[in-house]
C-alpha cells in the first residue's frame, strides 16, 4: 500500500487533512463519504491496523451536491459556509467507540484545525469564523513590518493553499519571477506573522526575495501575467494596478 508524506497533507492542522480535500477546506463544506483521520498513517493502512492510532470522522450528511468551488470563498460566503449544518460519525479507533454529532461545518473544521473535542460541546460558544486570503491582503503592509529588513526588493502576496484560483495564480507569479529573476517563493503562514487577527490555516503570506531587481522590471514581469484588459475596452492606458494583487517592497521598507 502507498506510504504517506508529510507533503501528503495541509500543514497547520491537528488533525491529518489531505491536501485532496482542498475543495472542502476552501469551501468549509465536508459532504456525506468524506472521511478523515487523525493520524497520517491511516489513510494508508487497512482500517483494522490503523486501530489504536487516533481517531476519525466520517461524514453523513449534506449529501454531495454543488458547492462553493475551490476558488476560495469571500468572507461572507465563508460565515454562512461556517454556519451550516453537518452530521458525521466520531469513531474513537482505539477504544472501538462510535458516536454521531450534529453540529456545523465550523466546528467540524475547527477540530480537524485545532484538534480540541470541546469544540463539538453545543453548549460552549461557536468558534469565530477565521479571515480569508482576500482579507490577509488588506494586512500586507503589517506583514512587511512583522519581516526582518533586508537591502533586497521584495514582492509579498496572499494566497490560500487550498484555492484552485489562488494556487494557479501563483503558479503563474512563480513562473514568471523564476524566469526573469531566477527567484523561488518562501511561504509563511499567516499565523506566524503575530498578526492581531486569526486566518484560516491555508492562508499563506507568499515571499519573493528579489535581490538587486529593478522594480520596474519586476512591474512588468507581473503585469504580463497578471493583467487581461477586459474585451471590447475602447479607453487607453495601462490599467495595471499592482497594489490589486500583492506589495512591491523596497529595500529598508521604503
């Protein structure tokens, strides 16, 4: 049976999460079939020897149907997302004991996130719906702060690991400051940054230290793969706005 890696699995998270349940993650809605271990090792061993190696959750209802798409889910969509419904099994493998909770996808995530059981006690309060990807741009500048000084140019962006959306959008940053400047991201999660304000685990601060660069340049390298002018657009100029998608940062913070 295929062994498992660390790479296997979304970093942050208490509990063992797939990085095959991305969508779910993004669109904080797990559907009837999703199972899902507390330990890694179960996802590759026969259900009888992954006994006495942690815990599961097996999901009942919603039944699969549309859902938000793993674009990343706007703040708002993600309250609501938070705030549905979901039953699921909680199998304890080591003791052989099986109970069903009804409670929302926010707890649920929570769990899988925090790995803390009395987020499924009905009496205690409902955990806060945490900020998104599209909301961590916002705190860019505050992010840049948190970062030691350097005498190199810096490019910083948002992104949720999770997100088809995002993931490919960075793909294409990736590529194009790798061709022109020979430069690979580091990825920071937002947690990290001792930011005053709590994301999703997936939330990631992307940084390209970009050396010597010329910022211009480095515009342009971005702009050539971030900037579609819309159809049928009869105006000139160059519309390109930088600041829509990440932070360009000076050497010494200018």
């Amino acid at each position: 049976m295929t062994e498992t890696t660390s790479d296997d699995f979304f970093p942050g998270f208490a509990w063992a999460v797939p990085r095959v349940f991305a969508d779910p993650l993004s669109a904080c809605r797990f559907v009837l079939g999703d199972t899902l271990y507390s330990r890694p090792e179960a996802y590759s061993e026969a259900w009888e020897k992954a006994g006495r190696r942690g815990q599961a959750v097996q999901v009942l209802e919603p039944s699969k149907g549309i859902g938000a798409t793993s674009a990343g889910v706007e703040n708002s969509a993600l309250q609501e997302a938070w705030q549905q419904e979901v039953l699921f099994e909680r199998h304890d493998l080591a003791a052989g004991k099986m109970r069903q909770v009804r409670t929302t996808q926010g707890r649920l995530y929570t769990l899988l996130w925090k790995g803390d059981d009395t987020v499924l006690d009905p009496e205690q309060s409902a955990p806060p719906v945490p900020l998104n990807a599209g909301t961590f741009k916002k705190h860019l500048e505050v992010a840049a702060a948190r970062l030691p000084n350097t005498d190199t140019v810096r490019f910083l962006m948002a992104t949720d690991t999770a997100a088809d959306l995002q993931r490919e959008k960075l793909q294409k940053v990736r590529i194009a400051l790798e061709e022109g400047f020979g430069v690979q991201p580091e990825l920071i999660p937002a947690a990290e940054l001792d930011l005053d304000a709590e994301f999703l685990p997936t939330v990631m601060l992307v940084l390209f230290d970009l050396g010597g660069a010329d910022s211009e340049a480095v515009t342009e390298a971005l702009q050539n793969v971030l900037y579609k002018p819309s159809a049928g657009r009869t105006t000139t100029g160059n519309r390109f706005r930088l600041a829509s998608h990440g932070l360009l940062v000076h050497p010494g913070g200018e």
